[in-house]
C-alpha cells in the first residue's frame, strides 16, 4: 500500500481499523506514505501483520507495526520518526 502515488502525489497516514489484521501469508506487506509528517500506525494503534517479510517507509509521524509471526522486517522513518 502506497499513498505517495497516482493522484495522491503528497502523500498520507497509514491507519488500520482496530482488531483487524494485514494478512498475505508468507507474502509481502509493503507500506510507504509520501509525506515527511506522515506515519504508519501509531503508538496507540499499531499496524497488525502477518507476513514473510514486511517493509515500511515514511515520514516523521513514524513506523508502528505488530507482526504476528516473526517476518523479515525493515522500517525506516525520516526526521524524528519513530519506529516500534
């Protein structure tokens, strides 16, 4: 999922409805915002996985994954992002 692309040039947040869960298997999630105060989850609401690899790439808002099964794992966060 990629919110940096096609008519959403600027970019956005991330979110997920509580209690639900990104599931491909043992395929990829691949999450990237564009903009440089976007984030992925939050501290209160992380982003639920279960996936053989998962990578993320955002803004100053931060990087805020579960992933229920132990997948191959890269986060990065520009600024003072964080990333949990």
């Amino acid at each position: 999922m990629a919110t940096n692309t096609g008519g959403n040039a600027t970019g956005g947040s991330i979110t997920q409805t509580a209690g639900t869960l990104l599931d491909t298997g043992s395929g990829t999630v691949a999450l990237q915002t564009g903009s440089a105060t976007a984030g992925i989850g939050s501290a209160g609401a992380n982003v639920l996985t279960s996936a053989g690899t998962v990578t993320a790439s955002t803004g100053s808002g931060g990087v805020f994954i579960t992933e229920t099964d132990g997948a191959a794992f890269t986060a990065t966060a520009t600024g003072r992002g964080q990333s949990a």
